[in-house]
C-alpha cells in the first residue's frame, strides 16, 4: 500500500535534495519551544516531555551522572548546520539517555523545519549532526580510549572505552533518527547513531536511522547487543563495525542505495591485532541494495574484522561478500580460515555461481592471492543458499520486506538464549514490525 510520499518520484527525490543539503530554512516554523544549549553544563538531569518542542542549538552533552529522560512522542529538532554550525546531542561516558518510546509514539530526532508531514525530503541528508552514546565497556585502542569522530578533537567529554563490558547508557527504544550527518570539517561527518565503547546492559532496539550523510549506525568497540536495527537511504554503509565491537544483533534492516557496503567490519584503522578483535554475533539481517546494477559489497572485512553473521538474506549482492587478504597476521583472510569469520546459512539472491559468492581482495602492489577453492567449499560447508526468499526492493517499484514463506529449511543453530529463535531468515517473519513508527514505512515505498 503506498502512502505519504510515494507521489514524489525518486528523481524528484534527487533533485530537492540538492536543494536541502544545504543550509535550509523550511517555511514551518514552531515559535513556541525550548532551545536546548551547552555551555560546559551539559543537559543536567531532566526530562523533556511530549507537551514541549525542544530544539537543539550546538553540541550538547549529557554529561557524567547526568540522566536525560525522552518521554515517549517527543519530537527533538536540531539546528541545520555545517562546522561549527553543526549540532547534535552526545551522551557523554557515565552519562544516560532514557529515551523509551512506543510503536504509537516513537520518540523522534530531526531536523529544524520539519514538519513530520513531508516538508523535508525523504532522502535529504546532512542537515543536522546525529545522536552519540559512550561509554566505558573495552575499545581495541593501545591506551583502551579514544576521542570519537564526528565531534571536536577539544572536547574532553568526547572520550570512550575503558574495561566495563557490562557499562549501562541506558535506552533507546523506538527512536527514529533523520536527515542527520553535518560535516564538521575534513570529512569527519557524524553518524546517524554512534556507539563508541558502549556496554552491554545498555538497552538498544527498535531504532531508525534513515537518510543520513555519514554511516547510519557506527560501533566503535563495544559490547552492546542491539535489536530491530533499520537503516535505509545513507550516504555511507548501513552498519559499520570496528575497533573490536564484540557485541550480539539480530533483526537488523540495511538497506543501501549502492554507494556503499551494507555492513563493513573492521578492527578500525590501527587494529591491535592482540587485542580483542571485530567479533561481533549477527543473526537475521536483512540486507538489500537498490539496484541490481550496483557493485558494491553487501559485507566488507578488512582490518582484523571478523564475525558470525548467519541465518540472513543478501538482496542484490552483485560483488558477492569481500574478505581482505594481506600478509599480516591476524588480518580477516586469517580469521576467515581459523573460522572465526563465518557466514553460515545465509541466502543470497539473485545469484548463481558458488566461486564468487566469496572474494577475497588486496591492495594494489600487494601481489596476494587466495585459493579461491577454499572459498568456493567454504560456500556450500557453510550451507549458502540461492533460493528466491520473495523479498525485493528498489525505489521504482518500493520493497517487499516480508519473505513469501516463513518455514526455512537448514536454519543455523542460535548460539545463545539472548537471540529469538525463529524459523525463517532475515529480520522479518509474518510481522512487519517497522510498521507505525518509522520514517521508512510512512515513505510509501513499503509494499505489504
């Protein structure tokens, strides 16, 4: 059933978001609300309630034994904005976000002048910064810490990592992100959502990212599990994992208009390989690029990333899935054979030929080459499938979440009673649940 937007055709699309990456001014304008600052004080322990517009002007921090509260139906706006004009609300290591929305009332983050209504273009990205959360649970770092991208390099409440994997932030639960990503200078763009060293007690499911100039969701370390992830329409990757993020997802929805990689997994760009690597645990995604012309891989692993990535559907994968291949050890090629990166029971479709369903690459001048034998035994050991799941999806015809049966044959075992043991693959069974609350289902391009 198409709905608010699907008059508007992707050209058009296109052509206002021209027109919206730059700084904006939107004829909505809300003269009755709360602008939120930060001179150094942070938010302060407080609640915005749904009663309110609150709008964020700046970086604003909730600092350490601060809580910020989001009643469920808040609408959070932030000033349109580049360098220094950026903003974006930063939950700062020992800080906490209660943000518990409702399917009924998502609790929502864009940008000024929106209107919810469609005064924004779907696909206009980079009109505000994003949301970050830190915290102190275990980053592959040499020092444990680092200062996370996005933010300046002056501000010391932009610190993450530490040794408490079971940290708590707090929780964000059916929040949706939008048009999110500035660009504060050298392109150091923000995420939509970035999780640096978050802990595993923090509380991350149900949350959109949608339209976003940067990556929509970035884990940098970390041991957070987080699910019913959905990102859609990023200038970058849909999901991008590093600095030894060893945490659990299931549920997870990227989908990628071709410029990028669904899912990249790395150690990060000065990877320890002594250190506790990528490893995360990946159960029922749903990845999907939007053309079958696109080249692009839906899962990139470079840098010491690795993961068990299982029971998930791979639309459109054209360039089949990128392992990298150096000479050093510990590096993903090594990982790959020592079998601590696999991909078990998946589906790719459309695809037909096992030999390039799994490539390994390397660097020009680094004259490596793998046995593309091993990876063509490891396509079947690892059951690959090629079956039509009856999903589809692109912006001319919109997209078929929901697969044409629900009953999958050679599903992988769940390694652990955190995952929901269900009987099909990829992040959706009979229920549509991004009904209600996000951005991409309201978009009218979701075919029920």
């Amino acid at each position: 059933m198409k709905r608010l937007y699907k008059s508007l055709s992707f050209l058009l699309s296109l052509s206002l978001l021209t027109t919206f990456i730059t700084c904006r001014k939107s004829d909505y304008i809300i003269e009755d609300q709360e602008t939120i600052t930060d001179q150094g004080g942070g938010t302060g322990t407080v609640t915005w309630t749904t009663d309110k517009e609150y709008f964020i002007n700046g970086f604003v921090f909730v600092n350490d034994g601060q809580t910020l509260t989001i009643e469920a139906g808040t609408v959070i706006r932030a000033r349109t904005g580049q360098g220094s004009l950026a903003s974006a609300l930063i939950v700062a290591r020992g800080g906490t976000i209660i943000a518990e929305g409702t399917r009924l009332n998502p609790i929502i983050f864009t940008v000024e002048g929106d209107d919810l209504e469609g005064s924004v273009a779907l696909e206009a990205r980079g009109l505000w910064g994003g949301l970050i959360i830190l915290g102190n649970a275990s980053i592959n770092t040499e020092s444990g810490e680092d200062l996370i991208e996005g933010i300046p390099i002056s501000e010391p409440r932009g610190i993450y990592g530490g040794t408490d994997d079971d940290d708590n932030s707090g929780i964000l639960s059916y929040v949706s992100i939008r048009h999110g990503g500035s660009n504060i200078g050298e392109g150091n763009e923000i995420n939509g959502l970035t999780l640096g060293g978050v802990g595993r007690q923090t509380t991350i499911e149900f949350v959109e990212v949608i339209s976003n100039a940067d990556d929509g969701v970035e884990f940098f370390g970390g041991a957070v599990n987080c699910r019913n992830l959905v990102v859609a329409f990023c200038g970058d990757d849909a999901f991008d994992i590093d600095q030894g993020y060893h945490g659990k997802g299931q549920f997870w929805l990227g989908i990628n208009g071709g410029s990028d990689k669904c899912v990249e997994i790395s150690g990060g760009l000065q990877a320890i390989p002594s250190l506790q690597g990528s490893m995360p645990e990946l159960y029922n995604t749903s990845l999907i690029h939007s053309t079958l012309s696109s080249v692009a891989t839906p899962i990139h692993f470079f840098q010491y990333g690795g993961a068990k990535l299982r029971n998930s559907i791979f639309l459109y994968p054209v360039g089949g899935v990128a392992i990298r291949h150096t000479d050093l050890p510990g590096d993903s090629w090594s990982l790959f054979l020592s079998g601590r990166l696999g991909l078990n029971n998946n589906i790719l479709y459309p695809f037909s030929d096992t030999e390039y369903a799994y490539n390994t690459y390397s660097e020009p001048g680094e004259n490596l080459t793998a046995e593309n034998q091993i990876l063509t035994d490891s396509t079947i050991a690892w059951e690959t499938s090629f079956e039509d799941p009856g999903i589809y999806g692109d912006l001319s015809s919109g997209y078929k979440l929901l697969p044409s049966y629900t009953i999958f044959e050679n599903m992988a075992p769940y390694s652990s009673d955190w995952f929901e043991k269900v009987s099909y693959k990829g992040a959706f069974g009979s229920n549509l649940w991004i009904e209600g609350w996000t951005l991409l289902y309201e978009s009218g391009y979701i075919n029920d």
